[in-house]
C-alpha cells in the first residue's frame, strides 16, 4: 500500500513452507516440517536522494530441524572420530520462533555515487541473537557502468543447548554439531563490476564481476577455529 504523501509504501507478506526432510541412501527416512512467516517492510523516502526501509521478518517452525548426518560425540573430546565414549545422532528442538528486524538507508551523493548502511537484530526462543552490519558504496563511472565497494560484519551467541562438548549423560535431550549455532562472528568485504551494452539493435549484453573474501571465527567450536573463504564470480547475460 501506497500511503498518503506517495512517499510511504507498506508491504505485508504471508508465508507457508511444508517439507519432508529425507537422507540419502535411506528410503525409509522422511520427516515433516512445516515453516510460518510474516514479513513486514516499510520504506520512507526522506529527499530525492535518501531513502529508509525497516523490516521485521518472523516465522514459526515445526517440525524435524536437525541434519540427518550430524551425529554428536558424548564425553572424551566430543567428537565421533576422536576419544567420545558414545555417539548420537543431532537432536535439535522440534519447534522454532525466529525474528528479525532490520533497518537500512540509501543516500545518494550526486548523480553518480551512493551509499548504504544496514543494521540487523536478530533472535530465536534456542537463544541465538545476532547482529550485522553493512556498508555498501556504488559508484557509477559511465552510463551501464557499476562498482561497488562492500563490507559485512556478523557476530551471534551460541543456542543456549549448544556446548561444545557433551558429557555422557543419559538426562540431555538436544545435542547439536552445527557450527551456526555455536558463538561465532565474521567479516566480509567484496569488490564487484556491473556493465551493460548495446551490440545490435534489440541485443543487449550484461557483463559482472565479482571478487570477495570472508573471515568466520569461531571461539568455541572444537575442531574448528577459523575459516578463510575466498570466491570469484564472473557472468555474461545475452538480452533479446
């Protein structure tokens, strides 16, 4: 909905996902889960040049949220390949209520420039609250033409049934061995290249490139401590 003013639009969205998890190799497994959502966006423009957009996402999950080849060590080390006494397989809590808020602004500098700052809270009922952070600046060198210059922190807390090691007890219900719930954080920053061009009457090409690195930590994960990842994109798009 366009509200009065034409500079205040409200967006509302319903979601309904149903799933039946499986495992490879295993005709037998299949478990259900069913996923509700509800996205709300609301976008303000302040001047011909900024803009604000605020977001809540929400969702209601239940159902089978483990992996099905996640298997948990108990005692020793905590790991199935090394000195655990017992292993289990992952056991996740069967329901999930997730919610996010998110507020971000764009402000143009000029005609040929821009800037854009993002902020995400998020948390869960299994204890996981995170943050990001985004800063992102375009610049437009010629007409067709983008690059843009963008950074991610992301910092979160561990689910509050995470350890990163468990002892040998026959009382704990959920065990887990996802990293992405253990306490992590990580930065990124990308470099990517945006053009197009006219090569025949009604035949258009768009070219990109991107290149961008990301640093995850994670303080309390046994096994793992850090990772380095480094990708490359490249793609050409032919328009008739």
């Amino acid at each position: 909905q366009t509200l009065p003013g034409n500079a205040t639009t409200l967006e509302e969205s319903l979601l309904y996902v149903h799933d039946l998890v499986g495992r490879a190799g295993d005709p037998t497994f299949e478990r259900p889960l069913d996923t509700f959502g509800l996205r709300l966006v609301l976008t303000q423009i302040l001047t011909p040049e900024a803009i604000l957009q605020f977001v809540y996402d929400g969702s209601y999950r239940t159902g089978f949220q483990s992996s099905p080849y996640r298997y948990v060590g108990l005692g020793g080390d905590g790991q199935c390949g090394g000195t655990a006494v017992l292993c289990v397989p992952e056991a996740h809590p069967s329901t999930r209520i997730r919610s996010a808020f998110v507020a971000r602004g764009r402000f143009a500098f000029g005609q040929n420039a821009s800037a854009g700052l993002d902020y995400r809270f998020y948390l869960d009922d299994w204890g996981v609250l995170s943050h990001t952070a985004r800063a992102q600046i375009a610049w437009i060198p010629d007409r067709g033409q983008t690059i843009t210059l963008l950074y991610r922190f992301y910092t979160q807390t561990a689910a509050g049934f995470y350890l990163s090691t468990y002892p040998n007890r026959d009382d704990i219900l959920n065990v887990t061995r996802d990293r992405e719930l253990s306490p992590l954080f990580s930065n990124r920053l990308a470099l990517s290249y945006q053009g197009s061009t006219q090569i025949a009457e009604g035949v258009g090409l768009k070219y990109a490139v991107a290149i961008g690195g990301t640093a995850f930590v994670y303080p309390d994960f046994v096994g793992l401590d850090e990772v380095y990842s480094l990708d490359v994109t490249a793609s050409l798009t032919l328009e008739l």
